[in-house]
C-alpha cells in the first residue's frame, strides 16, 4: 500500500513539474523569446526532471493507473489555475468533468 501511495504521489509531483514547465513556455512563447532564453530553457529542464521522477512512479503503480493519475491531477490543477488565475467560469459541465475524472481515478486504482 505504502508503494502504491508513493507511486500516485510521484505521479501527482511529476504533474505539478510538467505545469510549471508549461507555464514557462507559455510565458517565453508570448513575450516572444528565443529558445535560448531562461524560461525555454527552465522548461525543458522541468521535463527532463518530470521524466525522471516518472519513471520512479512506475515502478510502484501500472501505467494505465499512472496516466490516468496524471490526466486526473492535471484536470484538477488547470481547472484551478483557470478559475483563479483567469477568472474562468466553474459552473456544472465542470464540475461534472471533474466528478468524472476522480471516479475513473478511484475506478483505476489497484492496490498491489
């Protein structure tokens, strides 16, 4: 059980990385920048760090668990960067979504 929660922790920290170098790039992208400046560069070293920190979640959780962990953690945190951030609307289709989302997780979820 210990391993199982580790790997979704693993799973949800490397969601957490790959948003961060997501938002990196978006910034650079909309300034305008070169590959070679330190936003492009700071995202592409959060997904060599996300690689690796992934591979350390499937040794404890199978991948179908992991990806739909990862689609789960990520669903949830861009539906709070929109709602926060951007003062996007969270009305019923949203939270249907999200609704959806945590049941398929606990559908997912094999404990070893």
């Amino acid at each position: 059980m210990l391993s199982v929660a580790l790997g979704y922790g693993l799973v949800l920290a490397t969601a957490v990385i790959v948003i961060f170098a997501d938002i990196l790039l978006k910034l650079a992208a909309d300034q305008g920048q070169s590959v070679y400046h330190h936003h492009v560069l700071s995202g592409c070293a959060l997904y060599v760090l996300s690689a690796l920190i992934w591979f350390g979640a499937m040794q404890s959780v199978g991948i179908a668990q992991a990806g739909m962990a990862y689609a789960m953690f990520t669903l949830v945190a861009l539906c709070a960067i929109g709602v926060c951030w951007f003062n996007e609307p969270f009305g019923l289709r949203e939270m249907a979504g999200l609704g959806c989302a945590i049941l398929a997780m606990v559908l997912m979820v094999r404990f070893h």
